[in-house]
C-alpha cells in the first residue's frame, strides 16, 4: 500500500518538476500563433480547410492564453499576499508557476491542462503538413485591381441626388485654378465607401469636358497598388491610346508624357487611392510637376482616408457627408418607378426603408434595384422589418469590406470589429472603448505609447479612414464619443462572429449584466459591464472570473463593494460612478495592475491608494489625517492622465508636505482642481506656501483653485509660470472661487490659450488693476488674445469689496488690444461696483448684469458699440435709467433681451420693433417704466413676449 502511494507521489512531484519547461514552451507555442494568425490576417485565404485549420489553430491559442492568464493570476496572488509586488513588477507572462503553487493538485491540473494543450498543437502540425501550410503562409501575392471595381470616366450614373451643391462647389474651384500661377492644383474628395466620391467625381469630370477647359482629359483608376510607374503608364495609355505598349523604365514613360503633355493642360482624376507614404506620393508627383512647363494643371484624388488626402497636401478638400434619408428615398423612388409616382400603399414603407439606408446612396441604390423586382407590398414591409438578406446586399458589404481590409494590422481589425458589441446609433465614449480593447488584449504598448495612447492612435486612424464618425467633442478638441454607421456596424458584427467558436459560448469576453446564475458559464469573461439599476450587489460568482479586465458599475444601484474585489488580480478598469456607492474596500490596494478608477467625489476612497502605480484615472482625491490617507500617496502616482481634483488641503501641513504629492511630475495631468474647506476659523496664511507646494506641471490645460485661505497666491500661480520661467501656455480655463483673503489677482492676461476665466466670491480683492493683464510691451500688444468667456460674481456677499476693475495703465494703452475676441462677460452680485474699462468690448455677443447697485459699470461698457449682441441681460442694476439710443438700431442680432428688477428705469429707447431677430423679450419689476419705443408688430417674430 505504501509503495503504491509512494509510487503515485512520484509520478506527481515528476509531472510539476517538468512543468516549468512545458510552460515556458506553450509561451513560445502562444507567440508563434499570434504571428501566424496576424499573417494570415494579411491575407486572402481561399481554400475552406485552411480557414478550418486556421479557427482551430486560433481556438488552441485561445486556451493558451487563459492558461498562461491563469498562471499569472496566481503569481499576483501570491505577491499580493507577501506585499512583494511592487519589486516585481509583471513585464510579461510568468512562467516561475511552481514556486506560486500552493497546492500540489493545482500544480497538477494546471500542468496536465498545458501538456493537453501542446498535445492539440502537436495534432494541428500534423494536419499543417497534410494541407502543405510549413512553418508560415505562402508569400504574399501583390493584391491586383478587382475589375469588377475598376473605375472609368464613361458609366455616368443617370440618378444624381443630393451633391448637386458640392458638384457646383467643385466645378468653381477646379475652373478657378486654371488661371492660376501654380503648375498643379489639386483637390480631394473623401468619405466611406459607398458616398458616392466616385460618381460625384464622374459628374465634374464630364462637366468641364463639356466645357472644354483643359487640354486633356484623363481619368485613372489606382486603388490599393499605387505604383508610379503603373500610374504613369496609365495615364501615357490616358493622353494617347488604350493600345499604348507599357514601358518598362520610369525614364522612358515620363519621356513619352512629356512629349503627349506638350503646351497642353490637363485634367487628372486618381480615383480610389490608398497609398499613406508620403515618399511613395512624392516618388509619382516630382517627376509629374516637371513633364510639362505648363500651369494650370488640376488633379482631383478620391480616397476614403483623411490621411491619404493630407499627404497630398491638396488646395481644398471636400468630405462627403451621408445624403438625408429624403435624398434616399428619391434615389430608390427613381431606381425602382424612373419618372412614375410611387402607389400609395408603399409610400410608408419605401420612407422606413429610406431611413435604414443611413444617408449611405450605395445603400439606397442597391435595395431600390432589389424592390425594382418585387413591388409587392409584402416584399417591402419584409424589407422594411429585415433590411435586405446577405446575398442581396453583398455589394455593398464587399465595398465597406475594402476599408475593412486595407487596416494595416490585425489588431486593428479586431478593434473595428468590437465595435459591434454596442448596439446601432449608439454613441459610444472614447475612452470607454479603449479601455474596452485593452481588456480584451488589443492594444499593445511600444516604446513611445502605452496602451491607452495605442487606442487614440487605433480611433484616428478608424475615424480617418471612415469606419467611425465623430459624434462629439471635448471642450479641447478631443473626441469624446463615437458612432459607426448602421452598414459598417453590420460588417463588424460578420466579422466579430466569425472570432470565436459559435457552440463554445465559454469564449465569450465581453457580457453586459445576466442573472447571476449565468457567470458560472462565462470563466473566460474579460469585460463586463451592469446596464440595470436593480442590481443592488455584486454575485460571489463573480470573483471567479480571474481574466476580468473592465468592471463597469455605473449603471446599478451598488452600495458596497465586497472585499473579494481585491483578489481580481488582472483587473485594469473598475467604473464605479453610480450615485448608490458609499465607500471602496480596503483590499483594492492590492489590484496593482489597476490603471482607471472612475468614482464620484463623495465616495471614501481606500488607504494606500499610492500602491497603484499604473493608475492613469483617479479623478477625485480627499487629504486625510492618518497615514495612508495624506497627500504622499499622490506621489508615486506619476501615470494619472486627465482630471485631478484633491480636496480637504486644509489637513497638509506645510510646502514639503505638500511638494510629495508630485503634481509637477505628472505631465498628462490636464485638469486640476485644488480645495480647501470654506469657513475655517482661524489662522490660514498656512495655504500660501501649501499652494506653493503644489505647483503643477506646464502642461495644464484647466485650473480651479476653491477655497484658498492665502492673502497672496504664490509666484507659480502669480506669475502663471513653473519655477524655470516656463509660462502655463497651455491653460484653457481657469476658476478661483472663494479665496477669501485674496487681495490681488494673478498675471492672467499674456496666456495665450486661455479662453474661459471666472473670478467668484473674491470677497477680499477691492480692484482688479494693471497687472491683471500682465506686462505689455512691444513684444506685446495683445493681452488676453483668445479669452472668449470672462465671468465676475461677488453672490451676494455681506461685505462685497470689489469697486474698479482698471484697464491698461501703459503709455500707448490705445495700441493695445485687449480681449479681441471676448464674446461672453457676466457680471454678478458685485454690488458697490462703480467704474469699469470704456474699450475691449467690441467683440461681446452675450451681456449679462445682475445685482449691481450702480449704472454706470454698464454705461462704461455702452461707450462702446456693441453692434453684436445677440443676448442682453440686465437684472436688478438699482440706478438705470435708461438705455442707449444705438442699442437697438446697431444690433440686427440680438435675439434675447431681459431686463428685470430695474427700479429706476423709465424708458426703452425706440428701434425695438426693428429688430427682426428678436426672439425673445422680457421686461418684468421695472415699477417706473413709463415709455418703450416703438416695439412694432409684437406677433411678428418675437416666441417669448413678456412685459
């Protein structure tokens, strides 16, 4: 018995001893996979049985990497458990398993799942060597132009709708250029495929045929090879005859060109080019520009990429927008009745079908040849309800594939394709995505980008080459959400089904929230996500996906996070911004490979937060008392990207304190929002060297200081420059909002991006003078030179001390602009407010004035002309007595006027009843009103009259 049992033990201990080598080669089997499956990514694969060969390849890989996942797993455990982690960081999947293992029977399993695994690939060598795939696929074949696609100036489609505008546009640019002095004009015309960038692009070339403008006329079909010499030849086969011998030799070709091109302009359409080299652009426009001495020549590119139309570096560049859905419905109603009225009975159905063609005219014209052979109604509700069937809508499937296939890496394609997993039109965030992708394993970090930059980079050039559309933007520029069209949506959801093994639902990564029951048949789950406000708690069953990445809450009613959150060890993204959460567990500190935590600003975060190091998001930080909780913690988290805002400063001590938290180090931290508690009794010259401390890196783009005790702010935020001289030049908006004791507002006026600055309850500054708007001199002539929105706001403080704002104390102050391009100014509750600049205020589009005790701020403003207004706003200013004679007769814009408890006001000067874009007019508690000018017609166009 015992021999036996001693026997068995061996055999044991034998199989985990060997499974550091087994490891260590199913990772090198891994990566040997991913390069064979991103080559044949590359490539067109027609033989079924290797696809077959393929998917069962990928599948093995997909074990593989859950194993090795698994591996890993258990390697953070073990170090989160010794608190050895940050000595050891994770570089890539570690193999050291045996040393991890607590227990032999983990061990075991683990080693018999890889020797399984190697075995699988051991079988799909074989079946390699029978189908003759060795080693990689065959070199690839230069991809050749599909004739079927192939482009020509003569198939001039008879329905043109919906482009008649640009074509106009178009047609006036490029007959512009010919008496130009430049030798080449050239012009791009991009959009996704199925625009219409083609057929437009027939439109103007026949036109100026027509015209006879140029001297030659040649169309040229490049797609995916673009090669020089192939263009050339083209284009000498163009000016000549189809019968034209190709040459060999670049020198000869551009010989011949020169000869055909002699004393003659000529018109050159490259239609569908997808070339990104800008050496390989050059290569082909150089020898171009010197064939023929002649000026005046245009080329017009069409392209479905931004990018390729930029490298070109044209004179004007038109991107095709989606048609309207009635502008579809004339396309199918023409293509299925020509000049016929449409019968009653499928007008209902032909506009529905309109709807879902997406302002795509490939969409509308492919489904209106379908109903052209079937009217009946029964086949147009179907169409209606189901949109066409796979056969019938190949072409335009097989044209958007084209995009699709010309990504240059297969992660990219993957990226594109898991776009699908939200549902049509809708506008999914930026970031979100990208932090999807990184949980799924897309996104690869290089030397110069980490992952996150690696998915900005992957939504560029998604959104360059049309597969995206840009649904909104930041308040930088930034794209902050995206959609993709209803047809690309449908072909990457093909593609992302034909990803995983459909009876295999194991594979599934990505779930949104399902009975809890369900997870247990979901181990391999890398995101998900809750979409309901009734999930109230997280299942236990949960803690068992170990490969979780992305754990986004937002949308459920959690109060509490469990304490086994802390043990999913791969876990990068936890979005936990539900209004229910109170309090994040104290074991999150051990999720080192956590790099976003999206919470509220009330939730009671954990100690030791600074563990985290990869952290990229931590948007709200409260100082505590005890240690773990102090602002220390900030300073090793040098990665934070975006917006900080730290809270409760009273509870740092001094400037070294406050220099730990390092904020000068962490240059992508865009916005930062520094604040103390209001009403504190006692002494507070504490904050001015605390804000010392924390001086921030020049990067910034937004600044809030609330709450500040200090009577002076320290040199950094003064002068608004770090400690090297370098200027905040980056700063777009900036908020001080209860600086209590403040008695001098900083430097802001030579920012050169700051277009948002608001200055409240400054109870202690008496006048904003000269050195607000910094120094001037002839290096400068312009303060303030993009500031758009200027707000001042006392809120009705009992003590209200802020009586002048000053202008330019300088010897030629005339000569100096100041606030060019200021469109909003708001002015509230500064009550003993009595002289304000007469000058700067030329540019304003939207005025307000409320609670101010004296006219005559206002009348400083009225010296000059405001000629465009578009909302005035005059609410509770004691003194006014009347307003401008010009006010209204200079304003043809002004749409909104409120005029509100103005006791003293008596009359309305006339010109009111000119104002024809008027909207909207309020006049309310102005008990000594006694006369308003001529208010014409009150039904004309005014929606809102109130007085």
């Amino acid at each position: 018995m015992l021999q036996v049992l001693f026997g068995t033990l061996k055999n044991e201990v034998s199989l985990v001893r060997g499974f550091r080598n087994e490891a260590q080669q199913l990772t090198h089997n891994l990566d040997m996979i991913q390069k064979f499956l991103n080559d044949a990514e590359m490539r067109s694969i027609p033989d079924e049985a290797v696809k077959k060969w393929l998917t069962d390849l990928g599948n093995v890989g997909f074990d593989a990497d859950n194993v090795l996942d698994e591996i890993i797993y258990h390697e953070l455990s073990k170090q989160s458990k010794a608190d050895t982690m940050a000595n050891k960081p994770m570089k890539q999947k570690v193999l050291s398993y045996f040393s991890c293992c607590l227990h032999i029977s983990r061990a075991r399993s683990m080693a018999l799942r890889i020797q399984q695994i190697n075995r699988n690939l051991g079988v799909i060598n074989q079946r390699a060597a029978h189908l003759g795939l060795v080693g990689r696929l065959a070199p690839a074949v230069p991809t050749l132009p599909d004739v079927a696609r192939e482009t020509d100036s003569f198939s001039l489609d008879p329905i043109f709708i919906g482009r008649d505008e640009m074509m106009s546009e178009i047609v006036e640019q490029l007959t512009a250029c010919i008496t130009t002095d430049v030798r080449i004009s050239i012009l791009a015309i991009v959009g996704m495929g199925g625009l219409g960038k083609t057929t437009l692009t027939r439109k103007v070339f026949h036109l100026l045929k027509e015209k006879d403008l140029f001297g030659s006329h040649i169309w040229v079909h490049v797609s995916r090879n673009f090669d020089p010499l192939i263009l050339f030849n083209k284009i000498l086969k163009g000016l000549t005859s189809p019968d034209q011998v190709e040459i060999g030799d670049k020198e000869g070709v551009l010989k011949e060109l020169e000869v055909a091109l002699k004393n003659k302009t000529y018109l050159l359409i490259l239609d569908d080019i997808w070339n990104e080299s800008v050496l390989t652009w050059e290569e082909f426009i150089h020898p171009l520009l010197c064939v023929s001495s002649m000026k005046g020549n245009v080329i017009v590119v069409t392209t479905r990429s931004m990018d390729v139309a930029s490298i070109m570096n044209p004179l004007c560049t038109h991107e095709l927008q989606m048609l309207s859905d009635e502008d579809c419905w004339s396309i199918i109603k023409e293509k299925t009745f020509g000049k016929e009225n449409v019968p009653s009975e499928l007008e209902a159905s032909g506009t529905k079908i309109a709807e879902k063609c997406k302002g795509l005219p490939l969409a509308a014209s492919v489904v209106g040849g379908v109903l052209l052979c079937d009217k009946s109604e029964e086949r147009w509700h179907s169409i209606k309800e189901n949109w066409l069937s796979r056969y019938e809508g190949k072409d335009i499937e097989q044209i958007l594939k084209f995009s699709f296939d010309n990504l240059s890496l297969p992660s990219l394609k993957k990226c594109f394709a898991y776009c699908s997993i939200f549902p049509k039109g809708y506008k999914f965030k930026t970031q979100t995505l990208i932090e999807y992708w990184m949980g799924e394993g897309f996104l690869k970090a290089d030397e110069s980008s980490d992952m996150e930059s690696m998915g900005e980079k992957f939504i560029h050039v998604l959104l360059r080459n049309s597969l995206l559309q840009i649904a909104e933007r930041d308040v930088y520029g930034n794209v902050e959400s995206c959609v993709m069209h209803d047809l690309l949506h449908d072909l990457a959801a093909s593609v992302l089904r034909g990803s995983f093994k459909e009876d295999e639902i194991t594979q599934v990564r990505y779930m949104c929230h399902m009975n809890d029951y369900m997870f247990s048949n979901f181990k391999s789950l890398h995101v998900l996500a809750f979409q309901g406000w009734k999930v109230k708690d997280l299942s236990s069953e949960i803690k068992k996906l170990i490969h979780l990445r992305v754990l986004d809450i937002d949308k459920s009613s959690i109060e509490y996070l469990p304490d086994w959150i802390g043990e999913l060890f791969h876990l990068q993204t936890l979005r936990a911004c539900n209004s229910e959460l109170k309090k994040l567990p104290s074991t999150l500190k051990n999720l080192r490979n956590l790099r976003h935590l999206y919470i509220r600003r009330d939730v009671e975060l954990f100690a030791e937060i600074g563990l985290l190091t990869s952290l990229r998001t931590l948007q709200f930080f409260r100082v505590g008392d005890k240690n773990g909780y102090k602002i220390e913690e900030l300073g090793s988290l040098n990665c934070l990207k975006g917006k900080l805002q730290i809270d409760n400063l009273e509870r740092v001590h001094n400037k070294e304190e406050a220099k730990k938290a390092k904020l000068s180090n962490k240059p992508k931290l865009l916005e930062l929002y520094l604040g103390w508690e209001t009403g504190r009794e006692g002494e507070t010259t504490n904050d001015e060297n605390v804000l010392e401390g924390l001086q921030p890196h020049s990067r910034l783009k937004k600044l809030e200081i609330f709450g500040f005790g200090g009577r002076s702010f320290p040199s950094w935020a003064r002068n608004m420059e770090v400690d090297n001289g370098l200027p905040f030049n980056k700063l777009v908006k900036i908020r001080l909002s209860d600086c209590s004791e403040c008695e001098e507002i900083p430097m802001f006026g030579r920012l050169p991006n700051l277009k948002c600055l608001g200055l409240y309850r400054l109870r202690n500054v008496k006048s904003i003078n000269s050195s607000f708007y910094g120094s001037v001199n002839d290096e400068t002539r312009t303060v303030f030179p993009v500031l758009e929105e200027l707000m001042l706001d006392d809120m009705l403080d009992d003590l209200p001390k802020l009586t002048v704002l000053k202008g330019i104390e300088s010897g030629d102050a005339s000569a100096v602009s100041v606030f060019p391009r200021l469109q909003h100014l708001t002015i509230e509750d500064c009550r003993v407010l009595t002289s304000f600049p007469t000058h700067f205020w030329s540019s304003l589009k939207d005025m307000r004035f409320r609670g101010i005790d004296s006219y005559k701020p206002l009348a400083d403003i009225f010296q000059t002309e405001l000629t465009l207004l578009t909302e005035l706003r005059i609410d509770g200013v004691d003194d006014v007595e009347s307003l401008p004679d010009w006010l209204f007769y200079s304003n043809p814009n002004l749409s909104k006027l409120t005029i509100i408890e103005c006791s003293n006001l008596r009359e309305i000067p006339d010109g009111l009843g000119t104002l024809n874009s008027l909207k909207e007019l309020s006049i309310k508690d102005c008990p000594n009103l006694k006369r308003i000018g001529d208010l014409g017609d009150p039904h004309s166009s005014v929606c809102g009259w109130r007085i």
